[in-house]
C-alpha cells in the first residue's frame, strides 16, 4: 500500500533535517536549493569517479557546460513546449535611471525586484545532455562512428520540495550516443547493464522500470503514454524515503530521432541521428548511500567504501 501523502511528507521532512544537521546539506532557505558540506561533496565525487572507471574505456569525448545554455537552445530543443512549467529564465534589470528610482521605492517599501525586469538570453540547463546536440550538429554530417559524449553540469527544475531527493539545482552525470538506431539502442542496453551493476556494487537495492517524462497537461498525457508504450524512457529505482515510492536515481532515454531533426544531425547516410542518453542523478545516488549505510561515510560497509575509493 502506498504511504499517505502526510507520512510521505513527514519523512521527507525528518530525513532533511538529518542531512542538514550532520552538514551534509546547507539550507538556502529555498526547498530544494542546498549548499553541499564536504563530506557530501566527497561522496558526489567518489561516485562520479566509478561512472568515470566504467565510461572512460570507451573513450567518450569529454564535455562540461556552465548551468545555463542558450535560450534559444531551450527553445530550439522543444523543452519549453513539453515541460514549460520546470523550464527556468534568467531574469535581469534592463532599466533606466528612472525606473531604478521606482525599483529602490518599491524595495524600500518591502516590494519585489520585478520593476524594469526582462529576460536575458541565458536560460537554466534542463538536462545535462542538452548542450550536446547543437554542439555535435554544428561539426556536420556525423562520421560512421558517431558521437559519444560524457557530460557533466548542474541543472535547473522549478519543482520546489521537501523531499531532499527532489532538488530544483542538482547535477546529472550523462554519457550520450548520437548516431544510427543500432548504435543507440546498443549503447542503452549496455549502460541499462552497466549502471544495475554500478549501484549493486554500492549495495543498494533497485528495480528498473519503465518510466515516463512529467510532460505539462492534457497534451503531456498523450506524450508520456506514447513514451511508456514505445519502452523509451527505464527508471533505475531505489527506495529512498520510502520503499514503496522508490526514487528514479539512473535513467535511460531512447529520444529516436527527436534531437537529431530539432538539430538537423545527419548520420554518415544523411539520415536524420537518433539519440540515447543514460543520466545519473548524483546526488540522488549519494543521499541514498547516505540513507542506506548511514550519515558517516567512514562507517560504510568495507566493500562499498572499496568501490566508491573512500
Ligand atoms: P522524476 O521522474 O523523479 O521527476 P525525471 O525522470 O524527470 O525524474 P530525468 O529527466 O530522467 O529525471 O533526469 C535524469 C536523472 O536526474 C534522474 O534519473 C534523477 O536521478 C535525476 N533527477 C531528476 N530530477 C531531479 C531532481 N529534482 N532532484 C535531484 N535529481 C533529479
Ligand atoms: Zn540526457
């Protein structure tokens, strides 16, 4: 039987304040904005360091982008048709004299900083994998190889929540094949592999499922149906909070070939490219560790603190 939302809550609740006062998590004042201690930190490292020993043999090209990326990029990708409501825009001041007059009255009074605000060309990175794209399609038709690309950046969710493993500022860690449909769909079932083993070899307890995208609206629930049908998106799940609502910490995404026509990436055929992505949740996979074997990483079993080098 599911939990109660209220239970759900209080748990979220209580395992939050144990992150925050072990100084695993700082406060912001924000659900879901946290400062990371270092020993938390120490643990995001150690785990993106296994993803490396397993990812690096096949020599993927290495790419870190800031936590923004073009506006135009979020545009071009169709992100903010699908999922306007997670999307996030930088905001700034575009004003005159006057209206920083206004701004300063406004604030004295206790007001917001909304007057003389525009958007900027900078928008939050939705998915680390979303500065790949327009990079590999700006090189050209792709080669018989393809691309493979590991990637690393802080992305931006506008979904505030208590539950410390729903953050709205959090990295994922992404490998991703551009290339034919054999080619992706070989580079899924090996990473679908390659992570069910990463995280038994962490002694955590997972199932994987398929899953869908948290499409916005009627429209979205067409989308994400059509997604489940069509197996593109699998969840690796493992209890976090609660063990009947386990939390998707890994995940493997099929895009077909959505990416290489918003691009126009071509394979060496002059097809449109199909796209695969496996995205870790790192911090996800730390609070789990954390949850799992307890807030002093020095305590952890032998045999996960050997795989994780601690
Ligand atoms: P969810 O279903 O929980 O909203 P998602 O399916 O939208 O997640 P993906 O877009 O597949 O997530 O993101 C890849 C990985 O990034 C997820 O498997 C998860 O580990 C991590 N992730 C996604 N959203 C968050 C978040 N709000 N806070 C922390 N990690 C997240
Ligand atoms: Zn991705």
């Amino acid at each position: 039987m599911m939990p109660a939302a209220t239970v759900l809550a209080d748990l979220h609740r209580a395992f939050r304040d144990e992150l925050l006062r072990h100084g695993l998590l700082i406060s912001l004042g924000v659900d879901g904005l946290y400062g990371r201690g270092g020993a938390f930190e120490n643990v995001i490292e150690r785990i993106n360091a296994a993803i490396s020993t397993i990812g690096d043999p096949d020599r993927p090209e290495v790419m870190r982008f800031p936590p923004g990326i073009g506006r135009w990029q979020l545009e071009k990708s169709g992100y903010t048709r699908k999922f306007p409501q997670l999307a996030g825009t930088v905001y700034s001041f575009f004003g005159s004299d006057r209206e920083h007059r206004a701004l300063i009255e406004t604030l004295d009074k206790g007001g917001d900083i909304t007057v003389g605000q525009q958007m900027t060309q900078v928008a939050l990175t939705p998915a680390a994998c979303y500065g790949v794209y327009p990079t590999v399609a700006a090189r050209g038709r792709l080669s018989e190889d393809g691309a493979l690309v590991d990637v690393y950046a802080y992305c931006f969710r506008n979904e505030p929540s208590i539950d410390p493993a729903r953050m709205q500022m959090f990295r994922m860690r992404e490998h991703v094949r551009v290339g034919t449909h054999e080619q992706t769909v070989a580079f899924r079932e090996l990473w679908m592999r390659r992570g069910r083993a990463l995280v038994e070899s962490f002694n955590l307890t997972l199932e994987v499922v398929v899953a869908n995208d948290p499409f916005f609206g009627r429209v979205g629930r067409l989308l994400a149906a059509n997604q489940r049908e069509e197996n593109l998106k699998f969840e690796l799940l493992i209890p976090i909070t609660s063990k009947e609502e386990p939390t998707a910490c890994v995940s493997f995404n099929d895009h077909r070939d959505l990416f290489g026509r918003a691009w126009s990436i071509e394979t060496a055929a002059g097809e449109p490219a199909h796209s695969a992505c496996v995205g870790f949740g790192v911090e996800r996979i730390a609070l789990a560790l954390f949850k799992h074997h307890g807030f002093a990483p020095e305590d952890w079993p032998r045999d996960v603190r050997d795989v994780l080098g601690l």
